[in-house]
C-alpha cells in the first residue's frame, strides 16, 4: 500500500519504529519493508488516525531514499534473527553511561540497545546514548543471514 511520509516526534526517533495509522491495520509489533528509491524496514507502533500515513524519521526515511513528505510503498514481513551483525562506527560507551554488570563489553551493549530493530547491509543505525541526547550513527556492514534480520539477545555484535 502507498502511504505519505511525516517526521516522528523527536522523543520517538532513533529507535527502529515507524508510526502508522491504525486505519492501515498493521498491528503494532509487526516489521514493514519501506520501499522509496531505496528499501529498509522497521518495527511499527500505530497511531490513532484515519490518514494513510507513515511517521519515521530523517534516517529511516534516508535509508528508504526518500524526502519528508514524499509517498512508500509499505508492506509486512517477518525478518530473521540475525546470528550475525558486523558495524562500523565509534564505541558507544565514549557518549553514555552504562553499569557493567548490565553490559560487559562494547558490542554487548550495542547488542542491549540494537535488540529488536531490524537491519540490512548498507544501511545506517542511529543510536542515542542511554544517558545522553548523542546520537551515534553506524554502517551496517554484513549480516548473517543476508537480508533483513532482527537484533536478538543471541546476535552476535562486532564492531569495527
């Protein structure tokens, strides 16, 4: 189905979710592939609203390669687990404050943070700290499996 893009609200973006209206009847929970020039995916929390509308955010919707405002094609699937997820980009911990009992290891914690969002090769993840505004952007540089997989406590994080 096409729908128009809108920007989330500011305390909703960087966190893998798009908001779609509940008229669409997509469950929240449930992963969409978002089609632009360019294809990405994410988890969907609805919205009260009988427009045919998708909110996401600057990187989402750059991922997708779209513009604010321009229309998708949406549609659901279901991703994989990853086993596998390889990033580039600087450590996390350099921008928040995480006890280490939570959180062993760089990866572990990115792990913390990435679980539940789906990816794919080439895109860019956007991570806010978990104690501050930073907001850190990393390329996703392999999956394993290849396509669209979902960040679970089994995956395998590294980080280059």
């Amino acid at each position: 189905m096409k729908l128009k893009t809108a920007i989330l609200k500011e305390k909703e973006k960087y966190k893998g979710i798009v908001r779609i209206s509940k008229s669409v009847r997509i469950q929240p929970g449930e992963y969409v592939l978002i089609s632009g020039k360019m294809k990405t995916a994410a988890r969907v929390w609805t919205k009260n609203c009988d427009e045919k509308v998708i909110w996401l955010d600057e990187i989402t919707a750059e991922n997708a390669g779209i513009e604010i405002g321009d229309y998708v094609e949406v549609e659901k699937i279901e991703p994989i687990i990853a086993k596998k997820v390889v990033l580039a980009g600087e450590e996390l911990s350099k921008h928040t404050w995480i006890p280490r009992i939570i959180a062993r290891t760089e990866e572990d914690l990115i792990k913390l943070v990435l679980r539940g969002r789906v990816l794919s090769v080439g895109e860019f993840v956007p991570i806010r700290g978990l104690s501050t505004d930073t907001l850190i952007l990393y390329e996703v540089l392999e999956t394993e499996p290849s396509g669209f997989v979902v960040v679970s406590e089994e995956t395998e994080i590294k980080l280059l």
